[in-house]
C-alpha cells in the first residue's frame, strides 16, 4: 500500500471510530430522555389515579346520601297514601 491509502484508510477508521462514539452517546442519552419521560408518566398517572378515587369516594358518598333521603321521602309518602 502507498502512503496515501494507508492515511486514507486510517482517516476512514478515525471517522467511523468517531460516528460510532456520537451514535453511542445519541442512544444513551435517547433512552436516559425515554426513562425520564416515563417514569413522569407513571407520577402523573398515579396522581390521576388518586385523585379519581378521591372524587369516587365522594361521589359514592353523594349517593349514599341521597339514596336514603330518597328512601326518607318515599316512606313519608307512603304514610301519607295511607299505604
């Protein structure tokens, strides 16, 4: 080989060496973003999914409540059917 293939080739080496690097810090830093991203998901689906059964809670409450006055009011207009 000459000496000027000899360099080119050591030039292409170098710069496949060098992609090679860049490509690898692309994927880390792809997948240290993606981990970031989901473990942010999971946080604001668990704070999501609190908060619904929060509103579930009170909403089972509401109905509750208003199930026995509904009973309250259908008994007082029975006594007053004379039923």
């Amino acid at each position: 080989m000459t000496e000027a293939s000899i360099q080119k080739g050591s030039a292409l080496e170098s710069a496949r060496s060098k992609l090679e690097r860049s490509v690898a810090r692309l994927e880390a830093a792809i997948d240290a973003r993606a981990g970031d991203l989901s473990a942010s998901v999971s946080a604001e689906t668990a704070a999501s999914l609190e908060t619904l059964r929060s509103e579930n809670a009170a909403l089972r409450d509401v109905a509750m409540t208003i199930g026995r006055r509904l009973d309250k009011t259908i008994g007082r207009l029975r006594g007053a059917l004379g039923e």
